[in-house]
C-alpha cells in the first residue's frame, strides 16, 4: 500500500495574530513559519517521494516548495482544490477571539458535523471532499508507482484533522479531539482491510525508515516489531 505523509503549513500572519484566515488570498508563512517548513523539508529529505500536493492556497504552496527544495528526485507536484481550507463564511477574516463569544463556536466545538458556517461550508462537507481526495489520489500513486510509493500532502489544519479522524474511524463530532500543529508530520497508510495511522502532529524524529517500508496490511497482533532504521541513516 502506499503512504502518505500529511503535512500541514507552516505558522502564517494570520495564525500568529489569531486571525481566521479561511481562504484569504496573500496570506502567507512568516518568519517562524518559514523555518517551521525548512525543517520539515529537511526531515523529510530522506524519504524520496512520488508526489508533492498542495492546497491551491499561498501558504501551502509555500510549504510544499520548502519540502521539494531538499528532495533530490522529481516528484509530480499538482495543486488539488479538495484539499484547500474549509470555507468559513462569514467567520473568515475575523479574530478567533471574537468568534468565540458566537453560539456558533461552542457547537463547533462539541459537535462539528452539525456545524454550516454561516455564507459558508458544511464541516461534514469539508471532511467528505478531503477524505475522498486523499483516498482518490493514494490510489492513483499507488497504481503508478506501486505499493511502496511515499507521497505528500500540504494541507491545513481543519483539513488534516478530518482526514485522520475518518482515518482513525472516529466520528466527526470527536475531531477536535486531535491536534495538528504547523509543520506539522502525520501519517497515514489506507489498506484493502482499514487505514492504518503511523503517526500524528509529529514535528522531529527520524523518517528514513519510510524509504523502505513496507506492510503486510494485516495489523499485527501484540504490536509487532515496529519499523527498523536502515543501516545508513543510524547515528
């Protein structure tokens, strides 16, 4: 099966004086964010990726050019409109600060698949085109490269965190649950039986192991023996 490697985008403007963005156009990776996502890059340099997808908007673009900077490879790097911030509506470009004196926001909080922003988007909505992306596009990696085939995807917050909540086979309601920081590194492997979460909101740590992975699918009963760092990247 393949893997992907989810990657949300480094710390923006917005994130750093507690604006919602949304899909706000020019807003981009300030200077924390930046070296958020040249460390990613690096960490990510020892695994040789098939593909490099980004969310249309400017800070994951960002991101996803700091990651192919240290790739020595030639990944495909298409932008996927599936996987771009959810639609806030009229929550968009508002201080999250003032958004959470709204009714709205404590529904948000305890039970997201009820939630429609208002002018905006469903969040059950925004989970079901992401998961549907993720999946479509594992599968077509998969086809071309075979089942070994590691590849990225740049996304956003909100995002990243319906897809591991459907990963994981969690309700929607229970999302909030999970934490995806800037920069962040979280895995996901989708079998014929389930998806299998590697790892979640990781941000150091060795993934050299990923080059030559490989699964049986089946979950190991008693945990197996974990993944083995090859030879030439061990210290």
């Amino acid at each position: 099966m393949a893997t992907v490697i989810l990657v949300r985008h480094g710390r923006t403007t917005a994130n750093a004086t507690g604006m919602l963005a949304g899909r706000t156009a020019g807003v981009l990776l300030d200077d924390i964010g930046r070296e958020q996502a040249r460390l990613t890059g690096t960490r990510l340099a020892v695994v040789p990726v098939v593909g490099v997808v980004s969310s249309p908007l400017e800070r994951c673009r960002e991101t996803a050019e700091w990651i192919l900077n240290e790739q020595t490879g030639t990944p495909v790097t298409p932008v996927e409109d599936d996987l771009t911030e959810c639609d806030y509506g009229d929550w968009q470009g508002r201080s999250l600060s003032d958004l959470s004196t709204e009714k709205l926001w404590s529904v948000v909080q305890t039970q997201p698949s009820a939630v429609t922003f208002p002018n905006g988007e469903a969040m059950a909505t925004m989970q079901s085109r992401s998961v549907a992306a993720i999946r479509r596009l594992d599968a077509a990696f998969e086809a071309e490269h075979g089942p070994g085939a590691v590849w990225v995807a740049v996304s956003h917050g909100d995002i990243i965190k319906s897809i591991l909540a459907d990963a994981l086979g969690m309700h929607l309601d229970l999302f909030q649950r999970i934490n995806v920081g800037p920069a962040s590194v979280s895995i996901v492997r989708y079998g014929a039986n389930r998806p299998s979460v590697i790892a979640t909101n990781t941000d150091a740590g060795d993934l050299s192991w990923l080059a030559a992975s490989t699964s049986a699918g089946d979950a190991p009963v008693g945990g197996g023996a974990g993944h083995q760092t090859p030879p030439a990247s061990r210290a």
